[in-house]
C-alpha cells in the first residue's frame, strides 16, 4: 500500500488505534504500542471502544427501520468487521455508505477493503470543512442530498477542536433534508477518565489528531441543534436505545440519535 509518508507505519494514527482496541488486524506495532498506553490509563478503553461499535449497529439498524439507505460516516476510521456497510447492505444490499477520515493510511486500508463494494468508499477529508466533504465528487457519487441521510459522527467529535466543532456539525446538519438522521457518540468530562485527559491528550497528539478531551453533556447536546433526540435522549452509549439503570459501568461515552 503506498503512502507518501513512509515513516507512517511508525507513527499511530487514532483510527488504527480504535482498531486494536477492537483486536482488529489492520494497526501497526506503533498502534498497538499505543492502545496499551492508553488502556494502561483507562483499563476500560477497550470496553469503551467496544461498547460503542455495538451502539453504531444498533443505530445502523435502527435507521433501517426507518427508511434510511444511505450514510455518510465521519471520522470513519477503517470499516473492519462490524462496521456501517456491512451491517447496512447485509439488509439492504444496495444501500450505500461514504465513509470520510482525516488519516490518509485509514482511508487507504479503507478503500482497500471496500475495491469490490460498488456501494461504499472511503475519501480523506477533513470535517472542520464541511463543504469539502459535501462536495467529494465520490460522495456526490453515493449520496444523494435530497434523499434522508444517516449522518454518523460516531467518537471522534472529541477529537476536534472547540472552535471549529459546532460550525461544521451545524453546517452538516443544515445540508441534510427532513427525514435524515443524526447519531454521535461522544467522549464525557467529569468521570473518572477525565482526570487523565492531559495524559491522553498527550498520546493522540503523536498521532493524527490535536486534541481528546470529554465535553459536557449540555455541551454535547448543542451538536444536536434544534433536532429532536429520539428516546431515550443522551445516555451512556451502551444504554442506547433502552435506556438503563444509569449505571456507567466504568464508562466515559455517552451516546444519542435526533432526526432532523
């Protein structure tokens, strides 16, 4: 696979990271040198990452069932098992998927594993300009704008800047037409894994992102906009769509879906 970067199997990269925290394959030694720093800071990262890949099928399903058949998922990562396309097209096998990463090597492995999907791709953009995104020839080429959109932003918000963050989400939101849908997952302060931010933040900024730090949930919640969230609201994310206890079981996601 080429890269114009050849130091990047060296340098981890948040996606890759996510990826083996998942016991994915498609990570290089720096990666998992670097889950194992970030798990040594947070023992339930790995949880985490799992919970919320779970909390991304149900939500794939969920706009199923509502009549979504198509998704634009930014900040991606690299689509291995579990992810949107395959939950969405094992249903409906036409539906199609644009995924959108910052990391070069993410979409590369992306674009890789989707070479024989006519239904999905997987382009570098990043989502600090949304028009950028909106207008990629290739997601032109998948997403129809006048059709409902699933819109993921699926744990990686925590990973833009404040300044930046809520213009794009908001201009996002304003490019999708009624019956679309938005699904974020997000990083929360004031947890126990917030009291290791500096440290965190300290690890993804050998990578390809500045910044990892938790948001309120009023802070969270401005994403939404004036969008309505479904029930039962923001909750921590392996609660979603049910609801629970309020238990956090060493969780620090929370997680919530508003149509549009």
């Amino acid at each position: 696979m080429a890269n114009a970067d050849p130091d990047f199997s060296n340098r981890p990269s948040s996606a890759r990271i996510y990826d083996a925290l998942l016991g994915g394959n498609h990570n290089f030694a720096a990666d998992r040198e670097a889950a194992q720093g970030l798990l040594a800071m947070i023992p339930t990262a790995g949880d985490m990452a799992r919970a919320n890949r779970a909390f991304l099928s149900r939500a794939v399903h969920y706009l199923l069932d509502r009549g979504v058949r198509q998704f634009l998922d930014i900040g991606s990562g690299i689509p291995t098992v579990g992810n949107v396309h395959e939950i969405a097209q094992r249903r409906i096998p036409d539906a199609r998927v644009a995924y959108v990463d910052i990391d070069p090597v993410a979409v590369a492995h992306s674009n890789d594993i989707l070479k024989d999907n006519p239904w999905a791709c997987a382009i570098q953009a990043d989502m600090r300009f949304p028009d950028a995104v909106l207008d990629h020839p290739q997601v032109r080429r998948l997403i129809d704008l006048d059709q409902p959109v699933g819109l993921m932003l699926v744990a990686m918000l925590h990973f833009v800047t404040e300044d930046s963050a809520y213009e794009a989400v908001a201009r996002l939101r304003q490019a999708l037409p009624i019956g679309s849908y938005l699904v974020i997952s997000h990083g929360i302060s004031d947890t126990p894994a917030d009291a290791k931010e500096a440290e965190v933040t300290a690890l993804y900024r050998r990578t390809d992102v500045s910044a990892a730090h938790g948001r309120t949930r009023d802070q969270i919640l401005q994403f939404f906009g004036d969008a309505e969230l479904v029930p039962p609201g923001l909750v921590w994310v392996h609660e979603w769509p049910d609801g629970g206890d309020g238990n956090a079981n060493g969780m620090a996601v929370v997680a919530g879906v508003a149509a549009l």
